[in-house]
C-alpha cells in the first residue's frame, strides 16, 4: 500500500466522522484538490517518522502547513478565500476536532506495516 493510500483511508474516515459530528464533510478523496490531498499525505509521512508523536504534535504541524500557505483562521472552512476554523492551538480545539487528531494517528498506526 502506498502511503497516499492511507491519506485517502484517514480522509475517508475524517469524512465519516464529520458526518457523524454534524460538521461540513469535505470533498471525496477522488475529488479532493490536490494541495489538499498533498496536506493529507504530508501528515501520513509525518506520522511515519514519527510513530510516537502525539496528536498535538500532529496538529501543530498542519497549523504550521495551512498558516505557511496562507491560511488564517475564520469561522468556517473555506478553500477559495482559505479561512480555517481549526487554526488554533491543539488545546483551543473542541473535543471533537481533537478526536480527528487521534483517529488520523490510529489509522496511520494500524497500516504502517502495509506501506510500501
């Protein structure tokens, strides 16, 4: 499996869980942008160098990607004019973004051994 495989399970899943929150589901996979598909296989390969990282640290990495591509924070997710509700700090984050921090280092965890 490759490792933009398992970006497309954990966004897959991401998506499930929004669903289930009530949250605005992103885009399908196949669908996706690609800058967007590149932030989700980025933070794959982070997990994978780093197996011991905690969801924080993940976080805190995404922030740093979004923020370095312009985004700021806004009271909704929008692309176009690239405002992100999640741009905060990990603690600022209510729970059930947390909880996507967890799943997203849970799957990667379970697959790596697949990777190739």
């Amino acid at each position: 499996m490759e490792i933009a495989h398992v970006a497309e399970v954990c966004h897959e899943a991401n998506c499930v869980l929004q669903h289930y929150n009530g949250d605005t589901i992103a885009a399908p996979w196949d669908t996706l942008p690609e800058d967007q598909k590149e932030r989700v296989i980025n933070g794959v390969a982070l997990r994978l160098k780093n197996p011991d990282s905690d969801p924080e640290f993940m976080h805190e990495n995404w922030l740093r990607d979004m923020t370095a591509d312009g985004y700021v924070l806004g009271d909704q997710i929008d692309h176009e004019n690239k405002t992100h509700s999640c741009l905060k700090k990990y603690d600022d984050l209510p729970l059930n973004q947390r909880v996507k921090d967890t799943l997203f280092g849970a799957i990667v965890d379970s697959l790596r051994e697949c990777v190739t």
